[in-house]
C-alpha cells in the first residue's frame, strides 16, 4: 500500500518541464512536525517524489521561483489547459531520484 502525505495546502506552483508533463510544489508552514515552511514536489498523478525544507514560507517562494517555479493561481493563461493534481498525496519515486532536494536541478 503506497505512504499517504498529508498536504493541507492546495496554492499550487508549477514549473512545466516537457511537453505534457509538470513539476508541482505545495508548500506546508509552522507545522509541529516540520518548523518553518517544507516544499513538497508532485508529480502529475499526485506523488510526491521529492520534499526540501526552508527557513520561511517567503524563503521557499523565493527559491521557487528563482528555479523556474510560479504561482498557478496568478496564472489564468495555464489554468485554461493545465489542472493540477489532486489529493490524496502519496509518495512516489521520480525517474531520475530526488532531483530537487539533491541539488541537480535547484539553484540555491
């Protein structure tokens, strides 16, 4: 049976990677099991393949955005063709490993 995560948060961001396919991050902030704010990565069919934390939540959007990230809801050109993925979270495993939070595709 595949590990649940709980995500409360639905403010999405989106970095598209390809043709069809997303990278999409929630971030979770001032929960007793992780202080300050932890970015969570989904895959298009709600796995979480991947997870980085931060000192803030105005912290993690800045590192968002410098790495490629935006805010899907100011975004109503991508809401016409691109839905995001749905609850429940489940962990997942990402092709190429935990890409994010290795340091191979993020820039501090």
């Amino acid at each position: 049976m595949p590990d649940s995560v709980g995500i409360e948060s639905r403010d999405y961001w989106v970095k598209v990677v390809g043709m069809l396919q997303q990278n999409w991050a929630l971030i979770e902030t001032d929960g007793a099991a992780f202080p300050g704010a932890r970015v969570f990565f989904i895959n298009d069919g709600s796995g979480v393949f991947d997870e980085m934390s931060f000192r803030s939540n105005d912290d993690a959007m800045r590192a968002l955005r410098k790495n490629g990230f935006s805010r899907y809801a100011d975004d109503r050109e991508l809401q016409s063709f691109i839905v995001p993925p749905a609850p429940p979270f489940e962990r997942s495993q990402h092709p190429n490993g935990a890409i994010y939070s290795s340091g191979r595709y993020w820039q501090l």
